[in-house]
C-alpha cells in the first residue's frame, strides 16, 4: 500500500513521503500525517530474531514507500553504524521494575541521535528523488538536544546549511557547549534572550513568510526543518518502539501478544506520538503514559481536555522538556477529530490567539490510552538518588521524570503491567543536576569534575561526546533577540 501524506489544516492536497520530508512543514502551517495507518507485515516472532537495523527497516518501508528497497537500507545502514557506541543501537536495562529503553547511545548522548542520524540521508534522498536543485537550509528550534544532534547530522553535508536557534539560558552547559564548539562550514548557532517557545515560534513564522520563502529561491535556497514536526524526523522514531517490544520478547520478558506500557519524559510531544504510532502499526502497547516536568501543560490537557499556554514559563532541571507549546500535540488532535483538519485547524487558531483550546467530549474519548502525570524538581531528584541507592543504576533528570510518574501511577493504580520507559539522554549529558540528587555535598565541584565523579559513581566511562567538548573551542557566539531571528537567518545566507 502506497502512503501519502496530507496536512493536518487540509490544504495542499497529498504528496508523497520524500515531497513531505523535503518540505518539512506544510505550506498552509500544518503538520504531514499519513493519509492512512500500515499495519507491520512481519509477526513480533520473526521481528524478535532482527537487529535493530532491520527492524526499523520493516518499519519505515511501511511508512516510505516511494523510497526504493536499496535507498532505504542505504539511508539505515548510514545512520546505524558505528557513530552509536553499542551495536544493539539501543540497549534495554531492566531497573527498579521497569524496562528503561537507553536511546542515548549515538553520537550526542541524547534520544535526538535515533532520528538525527538518518534524517540527513533520508532528505538528501528525497532531494535527488524530487529533482529539487537548491541547497537545503535546516531551519531548527532546540531545548537543547535536537540542536547538536541535528548539526552533527548535517555537518558538512553537501548540498545544505543549517541553523540551530537555542534558548541562551534555558540549556545544560554541556548541551550549550555541544552546540558552540560545533564543527562544520555549513553549521550556524544562535543563541536568543527568550525561550524555547519564542526560538520555535520564531522558525515557524519564517517557514510560513511567502516573501522570505521567494527570496530564498531566488538565492537558489528551500527551508526544511529538523524538528519533530518533521515526518522524516518522527517516524524514525516508531521504529524503537517496536524493537523495544520485540527485544523483551526475544528475553523472554514477555509473551507474545502480552501487552506493555510506554513512559515518555515529554516536551513537544514528538516521542510519545512516535509511541502511539508504533501502537497504530499493531504493537501491543497499553497506557501510554506521558510525563511532565514543572511545565505541566500536556499532563493538564489530558485531565481535563483543555490546552492552556497561558501560564509562567518555568526553567527546570530537565530543559529540554520546558515547553508550553507541544507542536507534535497537533497531530494527534488531527487524528482524534476522525482526521477533520477544519476542526484541528480552528483549535490551532485558537491556540495562536488566545493560547487555549478545549477539545469535545467526542475526541476525549479517543484519549482513553493516554495518561498524564507530572514530577516536581525535587521529585525528580528524588527519583534520581531512589533508582541510584536501589540498584546502582543513574538517570538523567528527563528520564527521572517519567520514572517517577511511573512508580506514583503503579502504586497508585495497582497496574504492573510490564512497562518500558523511554531514556532520553545520558545523566552525563545533566551531570551537576543528577550528581546533586545523588549526593548534596557537590556544588563546590566544577561541572567537568562532576562529570569525572559521575563516571566513578554510575561506573562508567565518560562518552567521547563529553570528552570532546572538554577543550574544543568556542565556533560560534552569536546572541540575539527574538524579534531579530529572521535577521539573522537573512545575515548569514546573504539574502
């Protein structure tokens, strides 16, 4: 079955998977979703005896079907290599009575690198395969892990630019000084004085600038985005969620057809929906539940069927999940309104507006395998210093996030059904924050002897990420204001 892509507001008609990873967002603002859902054509058994390459193999060939056989092992087989510091790619360890599923294990120690590795394959293959004959310029938001992994990606990929915006206080150093000391003669860092929400808002605006749009063609230039909005970037994604499940029953951790639970340490949603798709496709996945830090907005929304932006921005010690505006979040409006994109259209008018919508009764009840919870700060290093004390095991601050929500929902619920839950990024990658839980006595210490007393204490070796960034220098340096991101974009491809 041949899968076409269509936008979540309705406009544009459909276009195939590489004319929808090409151009990243739709061009009336929405999201591409598929037309219609495949169901996995191989049985859990036979995925069980795969490894990981071949199982995101039989999971994008449903998804990327104008994309030949040959391109597509090609573009896995280029991601998945040797730039992951394990060949299982992705690694489950069983802690605590959950199944934590360490997706960190690439290149820039965050789940980011799953997706980011094969995504720059993925879009250069579809630009030979639309003929399109301009560079490509990644125009690209990041809370902090998106933006190294997506440079990384495509440095010095011929044929493209990209341009990461961060929040300049709202990052781990680590994660500020991944970016900064990013190599590439194609990569560009902008730090802003706001948010993540002001530097997202602020891309989508110039993706949707017909006048800006021009004059890049007229430069030879197409935007495309490395964001989760990105289709090339999210269903990548689904693929570890069907190893996951094939790995515990390849340990005999389940049987087959046993249903799990997935726990998501959640920002802009892009992760968790990658889990809901991968149940669409047929993997027995019960609860999804979707984890929020002090930023609450999505564990408010499916309590009580209203999204509501209009609240203090908080920054915490898990940075890359404080967002108020969960962008993925739209494609599952689209999805629970029976695929009505004038019903999804208006709630996202609403949410630009008036920064609130509330969905109908009708589409709450779609809701039922979705569940919120929320961890504060504190319990989030409470989470941290249980696991560690329990069983030696180190989580970073995301992570701890929905391994606390998991533990309040299992004792709260009496549900022991056997449940993965999402790692998100190596506790190196947050090594004051998680170091600090573990032990209080640790403020007097710089943040790369943290580092060195978190490798002594987890036991395990520093990654060559954070080694790399001990002594490389600073490349790039630029600040700017919010309102002056076009500017900057205009500044740096001469337009």
């Amino acid at each position: 079955m041949d899968i076409l892509y269509k936008s979540t507001r309705g406009e544009g008609g459909e276009v195939t998977a590489s004319q929808a990873i090409l151009q990243g967002l739709a061009a009336d603002g929405g999201l591409f979703v598929p037309a219609a859902f495949p169901k996995l054509e191989v049985t859990m058994e036979q995925l069980s005896k795969m490894n990981y390459q071949e199982i995101a193999y039989e999971v994008m060939r449903l998804f990327f079907t104008d994309f030949t056989e040959e391109e597509l092992k090609r573009c896995i087989n280029c991601a998945y290599d040797s730039k992951f510091d394990t060949e299982e790619i992705a690694p489950m360890v069983k802690a605590g009575g959950a199944y934590y599923l360490e997706l960190f294990h690439g290149a820039t120690i965050a789940f980011k690198d799953m997706a980011l590795s094969i995504l720059p394959h993925l879009m250069t293959t579809s630009a030979k395969k639309n003929q399109s004959e301009e560079d490509i310029v990644i125009l690209t938001a990041t809370s902090g892990d998106t933006g190294k992994a997506a440079l990384a990606g495509f440095a010095d990929v011929p044929g493209t630019k990209i341009i990461v915006f961060y929040p300049k206080n709202g990052v781990s150093m680590i994660q500020e000084k991944q970016m900064v000391t990013q190599r590439g003669d194609n990569t560009c860092v902008i730090g802003i004085t706001g948010n993540f929400d002001d530097a997202q808002t602020g891309v989508k605006n110039m993706f949707g600038n017909t006048e800006l749009k021009e004059r890049l063609l007229s430069k030879g230039y197409r935007f495309s985005s490395a964001n989760s909005i990105n289709i090339g970037r999210l269903i990548p994604q689904v693929a570890y969620y069907v190893y996951a499940y094939a790995n515990l029953l390849k340990e005999g951790e389940i049987a087959d057809g046993e249903t799990i639970n997935v726990v998501v340490p959640t920002g802009n949603f892009g992760n968790i929906l990658a889990a809901y798709y991968a149940k669409k496709l047929g993997t027995p996945i019960g609860r999804l539940i979707c984890a929020s830090n002090e930023n609450k907005v999505l564990y408010d929304f499916f309590r009580t069927g209203t999204y509501d932006r209009n609240r203090e921005f908080m920054l915490t010690n898990s940075p890359s999940m404080d967002i108020l505006i969960s962008s993925n979040l739209e494609r599952l409006i689209y999805h629970i309104a029976d695929n009505q994109a004038s019903v999804n259209a208006a709630m996202m008018h609403d949410l630009k507006t008036k920064g609130v919508y509330t969905i109908t009764d009708a589409m709450r009840a779609q809701l039922g395998d979705f569940l919120g919870g929320t961890a504060s700060q504190v319990q989030t290093g409470e989470a941290i210093a249980a696991l560690y004390e329990q069983t030696g095991y180190v989580l970073d601050t995301h992570t701890a996030v929905a391994s606390y929500v998991y533990n309040r929902y299992r004792q709260e619920s009496g549900d022991e059904t056997k449940t993965v839950i999402a790692s998100t990024a190596s506790p190196f990658k947050f090594a004051r924050s998680v170091m600090e839980a573990i032990d209080k006595n640790n403020a007097v210490y710089s943040d790369m002897e943290l580092i060195d007393r978190l490798s002594a204490t987890a036991n395990v070796a520093v990654p060559q990420a954070i080694e790399d960034v001990r002594t490389a220098p600073v490349r790039h340096n630029t600040v700017c204001e919010t309102e002056d991101m076009q500017k900057q974009v205009e500044k740096i491809l001469a337009l």
